[in-house]
C-alpha cells in the first residue's frame, strides 16, 4: 500500500505561523513557544498584520509576502478568517496547511458551509490540510525536532538511535495532553503525538501509515472513535502491524460512550464484540481503557516487538507473588514449571523455607545475595524455558533495597532473560531505585497486577503479527463509525 508522504507536516524545513504572536495565552504565542521549546531548527516566518520581531524571528504582514514559499503554513487565526488565508496560502504556492481552530463541520450549519468551502478550495488547488478544529502536531525526532501545538508540554522523546519511540494518534486533543503529562512522569519514550481533529484529509490510518514506516517509531497507540474507510484502515494496519505493534483504545463500546462519541465526532456506537474482532482481523493490540493504553505504552516502549507468554514469576513475598499469578493467568500468560537444574540450584542454595516453585518466593528478608542468585540462576538455566521474568521486591524495613537495585540492574543490563520489575510498600529511595533500573532497561511498575497487565499486553503481539503476515482476514462485520 502507497504511503501518503507526511514529512512537510512532521519535518517541515521551513514553516510560517499564521496568527503568529508573543503573548502567552494565545493560540500564536502558544506555537512559538513550543517550536522554540522544541529546538526546531528550521526557516520560520511568523506572520502577522502588525509586522516586527516576534520570537526573534522577522516576521510579515500577509501570507503573500513569505518569499520563498514554506513546506507548511501553520493556521491558528479566527475561524471566518481561515478560508481567505488558505486562498492566499495557495496562490503563494504552499500546498500543506495545518489548521487547528474550529468552526468547521463541529459548528452547525455555518460550520458545515464553511467545510465544504474549504474542502472544495482545497480540490482547486491541489492542498493538503491537517485538521482543522487540532490540537496539532509533535514529532521529536532527534534528527529533526518539531512541535506545532499549543499543548502545555511536550514529550520526553527516545534517545536518539533507539528506534523505540512510541507514537500516540488521537482523536481527542484532551486526551493527547494526558498521554503527555503520563509519559514524563512515567519516562515514556513518547516521540510523535498527532492531535487529528476534523480530519478533512488526513485521518487516523494516514498518520499511522506515516509513522509506521519511521525507524525511529517502535510501536504506534491510537485512541478512535470514528473510523471513515474501515477497509482502508484494515490494510493499514495489518502493514504497520507485520514489523511493528499498533495498540487501539476505542472509545464509545458502550450505549452511552456511543451517544457521547456520535456528539463528539459523528462516531457510530458498535459493541465489543465488533471492536474486538475488527482489532484482531487489522493485527492490532486492542485495550479497553486508557490506563491499559498507557501500560501498553510502558511495555512496548521497552519491548517493541513484544515477548513470549512463557513467564517466571520471582518474588520476596507470597501474597503479591500469587496476586501477580493470578493475573498473569488471566492474562494468557504461561507460568510453566522451573527447570530442574534451575530448581536443584535454588533448593541448594536458598533458605528452607524459601518456596521453589513458580512464583519463587525469596522470603521478606532476602537481600541482594538471594536476589541476584535466582535472576543468574534463571539466566543460567532457564532462558530456554522462559520468555520473561517478573520481578516482586517488597522492601521491609530491614533491609536496604539499594543494593539490591544495583545488583538487579547490573544483571538486568548484560542478560538476554527480559526483566519487569515491580516494587512494593513504602519506598523512601523509589525516585532513585527506579531511574536505576530503568536505565538498565527494565520497566518498572508500583502494582504487581499492572506489571503482568503489561507482560500479557506484550505477549499478545507476537501472534498478532504472525497472523497479518500473509493470511486474508475473514470478513468482519464492523460499520464505518462515522455517519454519511
């Protein structure tokens, strides 16, 4: 399937701000700010009848005079101002325009007219919008770094030649400012985020299809509500999916979510069933609520082409050790029996009363020594048996967990054995513990539940893929959730 090229709107080389201003609180100021905070290291060309420098830059009175043309004008004016703009932006000779006010096909019937003025504008003279009624666009690449938004804050972005990135696709602005604030409080790898809007041309399946193909995108989560060309949408999907996880939250599954969803943007209610077999016939990972999005968004950020269901469940405490079982096993999680020389190891070398089963139960007071012996004896032994392990460390109070940290992260670092890791009760060093592991790459969670959530959510992708590589879905009866 032809990939629509996007780059003008994720890596323009020059941009003009339309509406462009200094004051904090406006749409204008806003876009400024955020290039600037974003180290965009392109042409920009602010415009604005009043002239004069704006964010250093030297900025023009009308569109006509931006010489030469721009990759992208960046629209943030008065709705019944947006049309003659988009006019003038074409005779200038700049194709791509990203809108972000509303007042289009969301705003009655004045609205409506206006949609279709510009929609039919747009045919004449051969435009591609973004939008309108947005919250706009960031993508972070370290290669060429670019936000035009006026969300409060941007991503934290991936390290640069990683290729984990996570993109996150939605069809509400609120809840692209949420997955934001959520990823740098929890260092998620969050790269590009795309605030759709009205969608006139571009929608959520030619985002996807955009930054499914970018190496530095590990895996793409999206929040739909509606979907125009489910078929088109299907093939996408299915493409993206065969090298890379796609993780859906579909809003409206509900009687009331419906109604919501059709006030929202015009979606038309389908019950979980359609959902869930339209997400498995695209490949894609489906969760049902934002929370699972975002413990999605912590595991593939880590383990973008997901893991195995074989899992080991090591703990220093029976209760959450059968806690995290139990919801390892609803998950479809396979919790099988330790090797045996992984068990004559531990039963030799751990204290009596120490559990050698599946969940290992180290005891409360296990420190550092009992720790790294059943990780390294599970790397020694059992890397053929599992595909993870899931890590429960419970501080008591009479044990330092630093050295524990320390010692898990120096093994987590060098071994093939994927580790989560979650802790427990009260932490006085958690900032500090869990920077540790996670700069050995180990994900890290507060809740043993939520850690196996996010370990079945990984296991789930593998067969996924393999089922979109190659094979024809079977027709599914899913309607397009837009009206005519």
């Amino acid at each position: 399937m032809a990939i629509r090229d996007l780059s003008p709107f994720f890596a323009p080389h020059s941009i003009a701000v339309v509406g462009a201003g200094e004051r904090a609180t406006s749409s204008g100021g806003a876009i400024m700010q955020m290039l600037r905070q974003a180290g965009y290291g392109g042409r920009v060309v602010p415009v604005n009848p009043k002239g004069g420098t704006i964010f250093g830059y030297d900025s023009v009175t009308s569109i006509g005079a931006i010489d030469p043309p721009v990759d992208l004008a960046v629209i943030v004016i008065r709705p019944d101002a947006i049309l003659e703009a988009v006019r003038e932006a074409a005779d200038r000779g700049i194709r791509n325009l990203l809108i972000l006010p509303g007042g289009f096909a969301e705003a009655g019937a004045v609205g409506v007219a206006r949609n279709e003025a510009l929609l039919k504008l747009a045919a004449d003279r051969g435009l591609t919008i973004a939008g309108p009624n947005c919250a706009g666009i960031v993508h972070l690449d370290p290669a060429w770094r670019f936000a035009a938004t006026f969300l409060r804050d941007l991503p934290p972005g991936a390290a640069a030649g990683s290729g984990n990135g996570l993109a996150f696709i939605s069809q509400s602005g609120a809840l692209a400012e949420e997955f934001i604030d959520k990823a740098n409080t929890r260092n998620l790898p969050l790269t590009s985020v795309v605030s759709v809007g009205n969608a006139v041309h571009l929608g959520v399946e030619d985002y996807l299809a955009w930054l499914g193909d970018r190496p530095e995108i590990g895996a793409a989560l999206l929040y739909v509500e509606s979907i125009e060309d489910h078929e088109r949408f299907r093939g996408v999907a299915r493409a993206v999916a065969a090298i890379k996880p796609v993780i859906a939250l579909f809003g409206g599954r509900t009687e009331i979510g419906g109604r919501a969803a059709s006030a929202h943007t015009g979606a038309v209610a389908n019950d979980d069933a359609a959902i869930d077999a339209f997400c498995t016939s695209c490949g894609v990972v489906r969760v049902e609520s934002l929370r699972r999005l975002l413990l999605a968004a912590k595991a593939f950020g880590r383990f973008p082409q997901g893991l195995g269901k074989r899992a080991l469940i090591l703990s220093n405490s029976g209760g959450p050790g059968v806690l995290c079982a139990d919801r390892a096993s609803l998950e479809g999680l396979d919790l099988g029996a330790l090797p045996a020389a992984m068990a004559d190891v531990l039963r030799q070398r751990l204290p009596p009363e120490a559990s050698v089963a599946n969940p290992i139960d180290l005891l409360a007071d296990a420190r550092e020594d009992r720790f790294g012996l059943a990780f390294e004896a599970a790397m020694n032994h059992a890397g053929q048996a599992y595909d993870m392990v899931m890590m429960i460390h419970v501080v008591p109070f009479m044990v330092d967990a630093s050295p524990v940290i320390a010692r898990l992260a120096d093994l987590a670092a060098a071994s093939r054995l994927p580790l989560l890791h979650s802790m427990m009760g009260t932490l006085p060093g958690k900032a500090d513990w869990f920077a540790t592991m996670e700069r050995a790459g180990v994900p890290m969670f507060n809740d043993v539940e939520e850690m196996a959530e996010a370990a079945g959510l990984l296991a789930s992708y593998p067969a996924l893929r393999e089922s979109v590589c190659g094979k024809v879905p079977s027709p599914v009866t899913f309607r397009d959730r837009r009206r005519p």
